[in-house]
C-alpha cells in the first residue's frame, strides 16, 4: 500500500486547526510551509533537502507515495529530528524526502 499526499489550497488550509501555513525556519533560513501537525509523515522536496545541505538517512524500507497528480514517487530517505522554528517554538520533524 502507498502513503498519499494531498494538496490544499489556501482558503482550505486557513480552516484545519491542524495546519501552520505561513513561514518558519529551518536549519537557520526562513521558508514559507504548510506544515500539518495531525499527519502520519511529512515530505519535503529532495531538491530542497539539497539547497539546505540537510543531513539525510536512509529508512528501512521504501516508501511508495501517490501524488496530488495521480504520479508514484518512491523514495527511501529522511531528514530525522530536523530543526524547525515555527513563531518562536522549535521542534524537530522527521521529513521524508521525495523527489519531486
């Protein structure tokens, strides 16, 4: 079975108690996210992982991700306890890298 990501639009987003839409900081640079914080697994972008110099691991497994277009990604790397600065909180996140 696939995990599934899902796209929203902004107006959606603005109504989930769930989400943070705005901009944080991770590892020090400020990027606008939509970040949901009742979601199994979060994803990045792989060519963002790259522009950040993220440290990366490898999963034990490969995971298989249906896009909002209806493509598969595979991927088998996260970003583990990466730092994240949200309004003043910080937290660390396990971000799955996708190519996308």
């Amino acid at each position: 079975m696939a995990a599934k990501v899902f796209a929203l639009t902004r107006v959606e987003a603005s109504k989930s108690g769930n989400l943070v839409h705005g901009v944080c900081s991770i590892v020090g640079r400020s990027l606008r996210v939509l970040y949901d914080f009742g979601v199994t697994r979060s994803f990045e972008s792989s060519i963002f992982v790259d522009e950040l110099c993220l440290l990366v691991r490898e999963l034990h497994f490969k995971l298989l991700v249906l896009t909002p277009a209806s493509e598969k990604a595979s991927t088998f790397v996260v970003c583990s306890k990466c730092p994240m600065m949200i309004e003043g909180d910080k937290f660390k996140v396990n971000l799955i890298c996708l190519p996308l």
